[in-house]
C-alpha cells in the first residue's frame, strides 16, 4: 500500500509540474485557405461568385474581432456552360449589415448566363496567388410535363375531397423548398399581389398560427380546404370592400436545389427531428483545390385554378 501512495505521488507532481511548465492552448496550427461559393439560378440571367480566405481572429479567438475583409480580389473567374465561356466581372455591393465588416461587399458576377435545367455548369478560379479553384453542377431536371405528377388537382375545390394534394417526382439526394401562394389583383391595379398559404394553423391558448413549408425531402403537399378557405378570407381582411380584389389562382411555387445545395442543407441541420441534434457537424465542401459551396437549384411552379361558385360562395367577385 505504501508502493502504490508514493507511485500516486510521483504521478501527481509530475502532471502538476507539467501544466505548470506547458500552457494549454486550444488553437491549432493556423492553414490559409480559400473558399469559393457560388449558387447557379436558372430563374435570373446574373450569377454571382465570391471568393475568401480563412484569418486568425485579432485575438486569436473571437472572429468578431476581424474587420479586415477576408475576400480574394484579383482573381480570374471563367464558368463554362454548352461550350461557351463566360468571363466574371469583379465589382463591389453595398454591404447592409456593418456591424462586422464596414467596407462594401466584393464578388465576382455574369449578367448574361441563364442556364437551364438538366445541365452542367463548370467553374474555374485561379487566385493571385496561383492556386486554381474548380467546381461543376448539374441543374435538376424539372420539366414541367415530366416532374410534376399528372394525378395532381387542377380544380379548388376538388370533386369529392376535402382537400388538395401536388405531388412531384422524387429526386435522389435532392431537397426541395416548396411556397403556395394565392395570386390575386386589386382593383384598379395590374400589379400581381401573392398572399402565403400555409399548410396548416395550429390554435395554443386561443392563438392560431400559421405553419408554412420549409426545406424537406418530401415530395408533396396536402392542403385542407378548410386552409385554403381560411387564407382567402384573410386577404379580404386587407380592404374595407371585398369586391376590390380579384381572384386569380393558386400556386405552389418549388425550388429543387441540385446535389451539392441538399447535401450542404442536410449537413448543417441539427438532425431528422426537433430531438436529434448532431455534435459533430461536417465541413461539406465540393470546391477542388479549395472549400466552399458550387451548386445550384430551379425554380418550378404548379398552378390551380379556382371554380367561380366557389369564389363566389366566400363573397368574391
């Protein structure tokens, strides 16, 4: 027992005389690197590029505490698309929030590139510095005649339902981002107006809340047409005379984001479910030579339309 008390001692101010000798520090080794992030829209005809590098805080620890802007200026920037090249301009934005940093917003643009669906889009960044960043996408197939089911209701209120469903193909590994809207005009105007439908309303202490669509993997929606109704008639709420607004259809409006964006998406949520939180969270990159995002998404849009009984029977015109 004696042996064993004087190991344990020895033990003891040996680690005490090393954290005495040795500071801990939670640093490790500083790395330059450079991230490339890049979103290709097939519903706009300008695409913009940034590029940055990795910094060490001012104070080694909080990245606040940096007010130089870590963006890449200088470099050449190509994106290729069915066979054509395309060269990015660099110019600067107006940066709208300053709390961090004050100078304006650098990035790297085309405003003559639209691409479309089910295509490749590569990019190349060489640096200042001679490193080479590169990247491609493939836009998601949605076609409208192909994508969305033919079994979907056209007609609100459907023949012997109390409910509406769209449904659209599944894609593998891709997310999807769904909005309905009601598009409606007010009289005297040509300005098309979008009232949010959302998938349901749920009521806690006599105060509903309306739940819309987020992100999911699902490939529907089911709308009640106890929803639907509900959302009508609060757009009439917004003028003194319901008669002012018309009508017009209601659509399901669905961003598809490629392969790139889903897994991205999919690995910076905190799980599957409001109970599983991940404590290990990947850096998902698909930039060679470099980190960052390149991917893309299409933007679809399903329409219905209204019968005139049933406009009618909620006051409308």
């Amino acid at each position: 027992m004696k042996k064993v008390g004087i190991l344990f001692f020895i033990v003891t101010a040996a680690l005490l005389n090393y954290s005495c000798e040795n500071t801990l520090n939670p640093n490790a080794p500083f790395r330059e690197r450079y991230v490339l992030t890049g979103i290709m829209r097939s519903d706009t005809s300008l695409q913009v590029v940034t590029l940055t590098r990795s910094y060490r805080p001012a104070d080694g620890f909080n990245p606040l505490t940096n007010t130089q802007d870590p963006a890449v200026i200088g470099a050449e920037v190509n994106i290729w698309y069915k066979d054509t090249l395309y060269e990015l301009r660099d110019t600067t934005l107006v940066r709208q929030d300053t709390s961090h940093y004050k100078d304006s917003v650098h990035c790297y643009y085309v405003n003559n590139l639209r691409p479309e669906e089910d295509q490749y889009v590569d990019i190349e960044a060489l640096l200042p510095n001679g490193l080479l960043l590169q990247s491609t996408t493939k836009l998601p197939d949605v076609r409208p005649y192909s994508f969305f089911s033919t079994g979907n209701d056209l007609v609100i209120p459907p023949v012997g339902k109390d409910f509406v469903m769209v449904r659209w193909d599944t894609l593998s590994n891709t997310i999807f981002s769904p909005r309905i809207n009601i598009i409606y005009y007010v009289k005297g105007s040509t300005e098309m107006k979008k009232w949010p439908v959302p998938l349901y309303y749920i009521t806690n202490n006599d105060k509903t809340t309306p739940v819309y669509p987020g992100q999911t993997k699902i490939n529907f929606v089911n709308l009640s047409m106890e929803t639907i109704t509900r959302a009508l008639n609060e757009i009439s709420q917004t003028v003194s005379d319901k008669s002012q607004i018309s009508i017009s259809e209601m659509d399901v409006e669905l961003v598809v984001y490629d392969v790139s964006l889903s897994t991205y998406y999919l690995s910076i949520q905190g799980g599957l479910d409001a109970f599983t939180v991940k404590l290990d969270v990947p850096d998902y990159s698909d930039i060679q030579g470099g980190y960052g995002i390149f991917g893309s998404y299409v933007r679809t849009v399903y329409k219905m339309k209204f019968t005139n009984d049933y406009l009618k029977s909620l006051g409308y015109q």
